[in-house]
C-alpha cells in the first residue's frame, strides 16, 4: 500500500520570489506538488477547500511556506495557527518549531 505524498503549500505575493522557489524546491527533485497562492485569502480557501479548491482532495499540506512580509500575513498566521492547534480527532498533534528568520 502506497500513502500520498501530501502537498507543500507556498503562500508568496511576489511573482519573482515565487518562480525563485519553485525552482530552488525543483532542484532537490521533491515529488510533493506544489500549490503556490497569492495571498492569504487564496490560501485560506485552499486549507478550507472553499472556491476554486472546494474539489481538492481532503487534508492539509505537508508543509506551508508563507511570506511573512505579505499583507494580512499576521491574520494568516493567527489562522494557521488555528489549525495547528485544534487538529481532528485521532490525529497526532503536529511538530512546532521556531525557525530564526
């Protein structure tokens, strides 16, 4: 039995930084797809499976890259955060760490 690889979600504003990323994850040949959203609106509807992600498949990504800098990021991460702490029941609370920006 296979598992599905879940995908990276990449929450970037920037159209440059966004191509910048997607070639620096390409170059360490990563089968996890990659959804790359332009604001936090758009990702929120992608972890809510709302809009045009309403027909995803179910489950959050593996990993969120998120421009911190982008507009609205504080409310975004406060949502995310949300997430983090009230995972499903039956599910194994996620790993948190703190990266030095």
């Amino acid at each position: 039995m296979t598992i599905p690889l879940k995908c990276i979600l990449l929450v970037e504003d920037s159209p440059r930084d966004t191509e910048l990323t997607l070639d620096a994850l390409a170059q360490h040949n990563l089968a996890n797809e990659v959804v790359a959203v332009r604001d936090g609106a758009e990702a929120l509807d992608f972890l809510q499976r709302r809009g045009s992600f309403a027909t995803r498949p179910a489950g959050n990504p593996a990993v969120v890259l998120l421009d911190l800098k982008m507009p609205k990021a504080v409310k975004l991460v406060g949502a995310f955060w949300a997430v983090v702490n009230e995972p499903p029941p039956g599910c194994i609370r996620p790993l948190r760490r703190t990266l030095p920006l």
